[in-house]
C-alpha cells in the first residue's frame, strides 16, 4: 500500500543551536537521542531505530532549523521527482549528487515555495536497531511547520512530493506519505517557522517515562500529556534549552486508502476540551511563544 508513495518517510531534521555542547548534552543525556559520529563539521544524533540520524547539530549564531529530509521510497525515480516539486513550485539547490552527510545516500535539496530547504535522501545507509530499556525515541515521527497560506503548501506536499490528505482542521493541514495519520502538518500563523519536531516511541508508557526524565531535569512539559484528536497520537511538548519545541508521541494511528479524509467540522470539540483525555493543564505562553519562533535558515 504504502509503495505508492514517492516519499516513504521523515528520515531526519538538521538544526543550527548556539551551544553544541550544551546541545549535545541535552539531546543525549535527557531527551533520549544517541551520539552517531561526529563529521563534516557536525554532529549526528540517532534514535533507536534503523535511521543513520535523526537529528543534525551544527554550531550557528541562533536556533534555526536548516533542513529537514525525506527518504525517497526505493523505487522512486528521482530526476522525476524533482521535476514533480519544481512544477509545484519547488526550485532546486543543486543538482542531484550523493548526500555529504553521515549515513550518505543519493538526494537533492531543495527549496519550498517559500524558501523553506527540504532534502530528498534515497539508498541511505540503515543501521542496526538498538532498542533498550531506557524509553528512547526510535525514530522521527513528524514535523509541524508553521505558515501563513495552509492551501498553498498543503497543494505543494501534494502536487510536489505525493503525499496525500488525512485530516484538515479549522487551521491545520494534516499530511501523509506512508501508513502514519500525518508526517507533516502545517499549522495557520502568522510566520513561516518551525513549529515543532516530534519523535516517535514504541509505546506511549515510553512516553510518559521520557517526560519524567525531561521533569526530573527541570524540563517542566509545554503541553499535555493528552491524546490529539487527528491523529490519535499521544503527546507531551517540551521545549529545549534553545527554545526549539520537541514532541514525546506515540501510538500514531494507522491508515490506509480507506480512511476518511475528515474536516473542520470533524473536529471540533467540547467547550475546554483540546485533546481526548482533558487532562492537560493549558499550554504554557513559553511553549506558545517557542511554538512560532525558530525560523527556517
Ligand atoms: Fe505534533
């Protein structure tokens, strides 16, 4: 089912912070992530699973995100694929050539209809899983990207990369390239940024493990713990010491062709209810505010 995707999933996020050492310190030692290798003037982090990176750490004079990468499916014809983003309204950075990061693979970068860079990576390498006890994340769930025309780049995942609509909110667009409710979603505001980065977890207990350890490190929770409505997902948002927000989730539901593409009308909910469970204190003005701040560089 999921063949049909040119895009197969989100292989990674490639970030610029202040501190790398601070970074690193943070994204191994509370949030759950794993030194891959130190090269090319960056720094790798992985999850647990088959990934090489998840998460790419260069030293910049600000929190910005740099890049995010998508694999392209095995099958996929590349040079086609690139002319597909580019009638949508994509323009390329480069020309399609291996990939200079760790974990290598063949891809191109590009730019979206406004300038955000996105990296197609096919033939990556993958590694062997490590899953352990310690509730770490095994791999990148998805992305929420901020921006102020929800049609325009919801028609660029589209027209552009394949994907296709599972759900769309009164301000959100909610996207798929495999059997994952969404692997993007793009959020009405008043900025093209980043809103957040979520990272997947076998289970949602995990997820609750993970929070603690980020609460036991003075890391108090932006949002949640809940259970989203598109989605299903359970959440809990943090935000990290440079202000970027980070998601624990888990439990994504799983669709197909058959799904009903839902809209506004489906989710709406009861006065002072956001999530299914209701549980969650409101979200936190730092939370909000980190929510529409770390710009694409
Ligand atoms: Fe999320």
């Amino acid at each position: 089912m999921t063949d049909r995707f040119p895009i197969s999933g989100l292989r990674s996020v490639e970030l610029e912070v202040p501190d790398l050492d601070q970074a690193i310190a943070f994204y191994t030692g509370i949030w759950g992530l794993t030194e891959a290798a130190h090269a090319h003037g960056h720094v790798y982090l992985r999850c647990e699973g088959d990934d090489p990176y998840t998460v790419r750490l260069s030293k910049g004079n600000a929190p910005a995100m740099l890049s995010y990468t998508l694999r392209a499916a095995d099958g996929t014809d590349l040079t086609a694929l690139l002319a597909r983003a580019e009638a949508a309204g994509g323009k390329a950075e480069g020309a399609i050539a291996p990939l200079s990061d760790f974990g290598g693979g063949n891809g191109f970068s590009m730019f979206d209809t406004v300038g955000r860079r996105l990296r197609i990576v096919q033939g990556d390498d993958r590694v062997a899983a490590d899953f352990t006890e310690l509730s770490r994340p095994d791999r990148l769930s998805h992305i929420n990207i901020n921006t102020t025309d929800l049609e325009r780049d919801i028609a660029f995942y589209v027209d552009g990369l394949g994907f296709t609509v599972s759900d769309r909110s009164k301000i959100m667009g909610f996207v798929r390239t495999n059997s994952d409710h969404h692997t993007i979603v793009l959020a009405t505001a008043p900025v093209e940024t980043l809103n957040h980065i979520a990272f997947n977890h076998r289970n949602w207990e995990d997820v609750m493990k993970a929070s603690g350890r980020m609460v036991d490190e003075h890391h108090p929770m932006g949002w949640g713990p809940g259970r989203h409505g598109p989605g299903d997902n359970v959440f809990a948002y943090f935000v990290d010491p440079f202000g970027i927000v980070v998601e624990h989730t888990a439990e994504m539901l799983q669709i197909d062709e058959t799904y009903r593409v839902g809209g506004p009308a489906d989710w709406t909910w009861p006065p002072g209810r956001i999530d299914h469970w209701g549980i969650a204190p409101p979200k936190t003005e730092t939370c909000k505010a980190a929510q529409l701040a770390i710009p694409f560089k």
